[in-house]
C-alpha cells in the first residue's frame, strides 16, 4: 500500500469492491471520486476526467443536476418512506407506473417496481413461473438467455448471464435456465458468412434449442437489444426479426432487457424500438432515474395481470415484493427524469449528436490495435486485437483490456475493459459534439499509448 492515500488504505481494509480483481487491488487501491458536474467527475486530487461510462451506463442525465436533486430533497420532507403492500399506496407510485405504460413499446397493463436491474430480471422468471402455474402449465418453466448476455447478478437474474465469470464457483445457472449463441458476429460468424446468413444460424439454433428441450416447457426468451457487459454486441441484420419469428412460432414469452438501452440510449425510446423488437414485457433500471437514486421496474402485459388475479385469488396474496418496491423517494426522482427527457427532448438531442459520435467511435477501425469498432446511437466499442487480419486476440495475461483503460484514465477519461479487450463507451445522454470530440480525442492519445506498450513489450509475436 505504499504511496496510497490515507482514504485509499480506508477502502482497501473496509470495501469489498464488485468485479474487481481483489488481490491486485489490494497494492493498486481505488481511484476516489469526490464529485461530479454534467460530464465530468473529479478524483480526490483535484483530477477532472470526462466520464466516458456515464457511470455503470446509468448517469444519463450527467452530474449534479438540480432537477433531480430538489425532486429528492422534495419528496425526502414529504414522505421520506412508504410502501405498496396490503393495499396501501402513494401518489407518485401511479404516476411512475402511468409514465411508464405509456411510453412502453408493448401494451402494458401494470408495473411492478423493484430496486435494480438484476431484481427487475429476477421477478421476470418469478412472474413467468407464477404466470404459467395460473395458467395450468406447470411444466413450461425453463427460460433461455444468451452467452455474452448481462442480466444480473442475484442466484436468478446471474443464472440469465451469460458470462463465465459469474458463474464460475458461484454454482450457477441454476437449473431451467438455458443458454443459446450470442449474436457477436465479429467473432463468430464462419468464414464467408454473411451477417443474414449468421442470424440465421442463429435462429436455427435456438429453435434446435426449443425442440432439443421440448417446445411445452420453454417459458421464455430474454435479450439485450444491445448487449451491454458482454461486449456491446450490435445484433447483425436480420438478427431480432428471426429470433422473433422461432419466439412466435411456439409461444414463447420475450423479455427485452432494457437496463442499459432504454431511455433514448440507442436513438429512441427503447431498444427493442430500434431493433423491431416486440417484446411481451420489459425490463428497466438505471436511467429510469439517471442513477441518481435505485429504481427497476417490469412492465406486465393484461394477460399476466389477469393470471396474477386468478392466482393470488386462490392463494389469498400475490407473495411477492420488497421493502423498498416503489420507494417514494426513488418513484419521485424516476418522475422526474422521466419529465427532464420529455421537456428537454433528450431523444432528438441524442439523434443529432448520435452521428458526431458513431464516426468518431467507428473512426478507431483504421488503428493498428483495433479490429471492430461498432456503435449506435450513443453507446459504443472497440475490440484490441493483437493482428487485424487474422482477429487474434492479445494473451489474457497481457491484460491490454486494462491497460488500454488505464491510459484513457491517465488521460482524463473513464471508460470500461470488457472481457475479451473490449473498451466500451457509454457517457451521459446530455454530452455535446464538443465534448464527443474531446472525449475520443483522449482516447486517440490512450491509444497511441497503449500501441507503443505493444511494441516495447512485444506483445504481437
């Protein structure tokens, strides 16, 4: 711990940090921020960076904004605490629920509220298991999710991802939930496949899936419209409409998992409006609130509303919720945004710098150390490989992910290393074509940093 700040020894001895390598960081320590202002963060010595991440893609409305700020500090004098169970209830519960259903792309009838986007995906298999047990098909239980998916990290919504690392010694999936190919075509489409073609395997597979485990017993299908942790995975064309079309054909339920997509990140309202998508229900989380307080919600169709009916008539409650399902003061301030999107028109601010953006992302392709670059709307990547022509990627041990995040820290800028070294791009919806430029413009000097590492190291041999 030598060199580390007296509040950075504090962490180390006090913190148990989530996806963090727990040994390392215990000699590199945490990079402390202190505060926070549109864009931009500061760390504990002063250090202005350009929060590339928006977060966890969460912060869309950036930093310190008053709005959001005086909805809270209203609602705290108000009713700083209430609940919804046993039939009581608080006014900005409903006008949550009503800002939702009608903005939801599916015919939504009710919203149930939780904390996060894991517990959002967590009540989706709760909600699909209860709905089919109404329905007298007690065997149409297992759920299919994605490799690469992120859907959570509970016993339940962790089983729906589709990562290595969140299930290795955690025991997990749990069993009914299943696995069916990720859409990342860069990496895994054959040679001379086209994207259309590769959708199509794609869909053939998840039907071979279905038909494998019996067609009665698949509850539902879950997806990211972009794959989020797992890579910012851009569905190829003609990708969702296939996948559709294996749903339809044997009734099966869709989740659109919109925690990182929502709320005009891809250039409108919600992924799976981007992508065609048309879900049976969705799932939303972080910039339901910009993050500024934790709020999630599932949106419920008539259909399973009724089955709720039928089932809580015949158990006597409908057993489920948590202290803090529709917290007031997290319901105000989701209000509030959800207000802030519609007067300032968010959407049309981020279709008119999407573009600047996109290119800028898409720009990295011509760099020695990127293979793909991909983008759309106002969330992006690129993927360091160790030689362009072939895709080989850098050895794991090289860590060049990290390295590559490092230097963008080194340069003012906070981005995210995702498995496979990938580096995502994700900043608040509020970020100007100035500030676009600014931010890719350090990360151009990070890489050109991150190349010389390369070369003095040896790293493509």
């Amino acid at each position: 711990m030598t060199g580390l700040s007296n509040a950075a020894k504090r962490d180390i001895e006090t913190v148990l940090h989530p996806y963090t390598n727990l040994d390392t960081f215990r000699s590199t320590g945490p990079l402390i921020i202190e505060r926070g202002e549109g864009i931009h963060v500061f760390d504990s010595e002063g250090k202005e960076y350009i929060e590339g991440m928006a977060g966890l893609w969460c912060t869309s409305l950036g930093y310190s904004e008053a709005e959001l700020i005086d909805a809270a500090t209203e609602q705290m004098r108000q009713l700083p605490f209430g609940h919804v169970f046993g039939g009581r209830s608080h006014e900005r519960a409903a006008e949550l629920a009503e800002k939702l259903k009608a903005i939801a792309p599916h015919d939504a009838s009710k919203v149930l509220f939780c904390g996060s986007g894991s517990e959002a995906n967590d009540q989706q298999i709760k909600l699909l298991w209860y709905y089919n047990n109404a329905k007298g098909r007690p065997e149409k239980k297992k759920i299919i999710s994605r490799l690469q998916g992120y859907h959570g990290v509970t016993i339940a919504s962790g089983s729906l991802t589709g990562l290595p690392a969140n299930h290795m010694d955690f025991d997990l999936p749990i069993e009914r939930i299943f696995h069916t190919g990720s859409p990342h075509y860069y990496r895994q489409g054959e040679v001379g496949e086209s994207e259309e073609e590769f959708s199509t395997r794609r869909a053939q597979e998840l039907e071979e899936l279905i038909l494998r485990e019996g067609p009665e017993t698949i509850a539902g299908f879950i997806a990211e419209p972009i794959m989020g942790a797992g890579g910012v995975v851009m569905p190829p064309q003609g990708y969702f409409e296939k996948i559709q079309a294996v749903l339809d054909k044997y009734d099966i339920y869709f989740i659109s998992d919109e925690v990182i997509c929502g709320f005009a990140r891809t250039g409108n309202m919600f992924g799976a409006e981007t992508f065609g998508m048309k879900p049976d229900s969705i799932s939303v989380a972080k910039a339901l609130s910009s993050a500024y307080v934790p709020i999630g919600a599932v949106t419920i169709g008539e259909d399973m509303y009724q089955a709720m009916i039928d089932e809580s008539k015949k158990i006597g409650t409908f057993g489920h919720g948590f202290t803090y399902t529709a917290h007031p003061v997290a319901a105000a301030v989701a209000c509030k945004t959800l207000e802030i999107y519609e007067k300032r028109d968010i959407l049309s601010h981020v279709r008119a710098v999407a573009p600047t953006f996109e290119k800028r992302v898409m720009g990295f392709a011509d760099h020695p150390l990127v293979g793909n670059a991909r983008a759309k709307g106002l969330i992006g990547a690129i993927e360091l490989v160790a030689d362009k022509g072939t895709k080989k990627s850098f050895d794991k041990a090289a860590a060049i992910g990290a390295v590559a995040m490092g230097a963008a820290q080194k340069h003012g800028l906070i981005v995210r290393a995702l498995a496979g070294d990938i580096i995502a791009f994700c900043p608040p919806l509020i970020i100007k074509e100035d500030e676009i430029g600014e931010m890719f413009d350090r990360m151009a000097r990070a890489l050109d940093d991150v190349e010389a590492h390369v070369r003095k190291e040896g790293l493509r041999g």
